[in-house]
C-alpha cells in the first residue's frame, strides 16, 4: 500500500503540481492511519526527496533566480521553525482532534486557494517594485509548511508570480528550490522531535523515485487542466474529512496555564 501511495502522488505532481505535502500528509493520516504529527514529518521528508530529483535540472539550466531565492528565505525559514515549534506543541498538549481540523482545515482551503488559481490566474508583475515585500509574505508560508507540510508550492508561486518579473521557468525552479529548503528544515525537526516512521519513508520514497520517473514519461501525452481539477476537488474532501472527524473527536484544548503547571 506505501508503495503505491507513494508512486501515484509522485505521478500526480509530474502531471500537475499538487504540492507532496497537500496530498501525502491528509492520505497518510486517513488511509493509513498514521498519527498527524508523524504524518506532517514523513510528508515533508517525502515531498524534499521527490524535489530532490527536480531542482537539480533547474540549477543546471541557470533557472533559480537566487536573490530571489534568497528573500524567500530570509521569512520562510522562521517560519517553518516556528510551525514545526506549534505542531510540537499541540501534539505534547492537545487531544488529536484537534490536530485533525487544524490540518484538515489547512489543507482544504490550500486546495480550495489553489482551484480558484485554475480558474483565475494570476497577472505576472512586470517589475520588482515590491520584491521588498518577499521575506514578510514567505513567513506564513513557512509557518504552514511547518504545521501542516503543505503551502510552499502554490502561495511561493504566487508571491513570484504577483511581486517579479520572473519567467515561467524561473518561478517554478525557484519555487521548488525554495520547497525543498523547506521540507528540508521542516523534516529534520520533525524526526528530532521523534515525528518519523524511516520505514514508511522509505516505501514511499521507493514508490515515488518509480512515480516521478513514470510521471515524466507521460508529461505532455495526459490533459494536465482536468486532472489537477480533479486532484484538487479530492483534496477538499480529504481536507474536510480531516477536519470532520477533528470535530468530532476533539477534547477541550488546555488553557495556557494548564500547560504551564505540566
């Protein structure tokens, strides 16, 4: 079952895009029964591995734009510490239901964000008048890859879409490069918080090196539009699951104080 999961989400981002961590982190949770906060951690360490393949065929073709690159950072990696920091905490303090609707939530409107995008794209800027605005806009962005592992692709193309005057070529390797840094950072305080399962990754990992590759055959030859459409509507139903069976299961979320005095 690893494997499979794991070669169709890498097949899924081939074709379309859908970030590894919008899709792995809800599947693992619903259809493997994997707690949240180690769901969140496999799934940033799935989604660097699977990029891992890719950014390297942009840094060859000199398409990251690193300044760029680098402003991204500068807000996207505190803010993916402090998401790991808020997960962390909410997984020692709070009932898991209330993990489930945070990320379902999360998730959802990521989707829902990302559907109207198909409808509606977004205007290219012609200048980089507000690339000042990059590290501020990168923050959140962090904070949610942190918590939830999903965010980085579609809102980190966005900023570079709306705030410079990147080509296509340059805002999809710098996005990914910047997904890449990170998932990397989000994983690696995830496993040392103890939020990993080496051996789920590694079927996953095994599944989705034979997905990506399956995934670049078939580019070009499979309508990308309907296919994200469809992803993505099914990734607003693993969202509102998510969130649903949070409802539903959570306990009262401890006071501040309570929290102290443990």
């Amino acid at each position: 079952m690893e494997f499979f999961l794991g070669f169709i989400i890498a097949i899924a981002i081939s074709l379309t895009g859908v970030g590894a961590g919008s899709m792995t982190t809800p599947l693992l949770i619903l259809l493997l029964r994997v707690p949240p906060a180690t769901a969140v951690g496999v799934a940033l360490a799935f989604g660097a591995i699977v990029k891992i393949a890719c950014v390297p065929t942009y840094l060859i073709r000199r398409q990251v734009n690193v300044p760029t690159l680098r402003l991204l950072l500068a807000g996207g990696l505190p803010g993916v510490v402090l998401g790991s920091l808020v997960l962390h905490r909410l997984t020692r303090h709070a009932d898991r239901g209330i993990l489930f609707a945070a990320i379902g939530s999360l998730i959802a409107a990521m989707a829902v964000f990302q559907l109207y995008r198909v409808f509606r794209p977004t205007k290219r800027s012609a200048h980089n008048r507000y690339r000042w605005l990059l590290p501020w806009l990168a923050l959140p962005i962090g904070v949610e890859v942190g918590f939830s592992s999903a965010g980085a692709g579609a809102l980190g193309s966005l900023l570079l879409l709306g705030l410079t005057p990147l080509s296509t070529a340059d805002v999809v390797g710098t996005d990914l490069s910047f997904g890449l840094i990170l998932s990397l950072v989000g994983s690696f305080f995830q496993i040392s918080a103890g939020n990993y399962d080496p051996a789920l990754l590694l079927k996953l990992s095994i599944g989705g090196i034979c997905g990506v590759l399956v995934g670049l055959t078939l580019a070009g030859r499979i309508a990308q539009r309907p296919l994200r459409i469809g992803l993505l509507l099914m990734l607003i139903v693993l969202g509102c699951q998510l969130a649903r069976q949070g409802h539903g299961n959570s306990a009262p979320v401890p006071t501040l104080l309570q929290m102290s005095g443990r």
